[in-house]
C-alpha cells in the first residue's frame, strides 16, 4: 500500500505544527507581507490556519475536513475573488519552504510536494486588480 503524502509530513499533529509554523513565519518575515495583506483582507489570519489545515489534510490524503464543512476541495473557487500576483506565489512557496525545512521535513516525497505546491500555487495567479475585479 503506498503511503499518503499527509503520513510523510507525520500525520495531523506534525501537519497543524507545519501550518502553524507557515502562518507564524507570514506574520513575521518580509517574504509574507503581502500574503498577511490578502489573509487581512479576507476572514484573517487566525481562520486561515484553521482552514489550510482542513484543506492540506485531505489534499494530502487524510480527513477532508474542508470539503466535510464546504461541500467541496475546489482551491481555484476558493481563491477566485484574490488578486493573486506570481510575486504573492513565490512568496508564499518561499514561506511554505522555510516551515518544511524548520520541521525538518525533506527527502523525495517533501521535494514531490514542493513540486506539486508549485503548480499549485503559480495556477492561483490571476490578473484580478481588486477584489473580485479584473483587469481592463
């Protein structure tokens, strides 16, 4: 049986510390600034950790919290109404890589999971100027 990615990371405990760690380091470092400026935005910071936990949970293989409370694990409708720049991207894969590596997780799996929150994240960018608004 091949192992979930979320048992890689250490299973739920270790992947609330990792979101921990993330949040923690946006709201401290100047790589997150801006991703504090979009979480402040929205419905905070201190719901956003709750909620990346539901979400990474389940995209990672374990309980789909998220999708249990939304109905859904739709990452493009959850972010279609921010202005995500390729900057706020890097940003937050940069943020995300500090947290990996302060929980000390490497090796193949974690640089398959760099990989696929890279597509991720650069699928995320919009040319939203605001808010819900496009670009002329």
């Amino acid at each position: 049986m091949t192992k979930k990615m979320i048992d890689h990371i250490g299973g739920e405990k270790l992947l609330r510390k990792l979101v921990e760690d993330f949040y923690d380091l946006i709201e401290t470092i100047p790589e997150g600034k801006a991703l504090r400026k979009l979480h402040l935005r929205g419905h905070g910071l201190d719901h956003v950790r709750t909620e990346q936990f539901n979400f990474l949970s389940g995209f990672l293989g374990g309980r789909r919290y998220y999708e249990e409370k939304y109905g859904h694990m739709d990452i493009k409708l959850m972010h279609a109404h921010i202005p995500i720049s390729e900057q706020d991207a890097e940003d937050w894969l940069m943020c995300m890589d500090y947290a990996l590596v302060k929980n000390k997780l490497d090796g193949v799996e974690i640089d398959k999971l760099r990989k696929i929150f890279r597509r991720i994240c650069l699928l995320l960018v919009n040319d939203l100027e605001g808010w819900g608004h496009h670009k002329n």
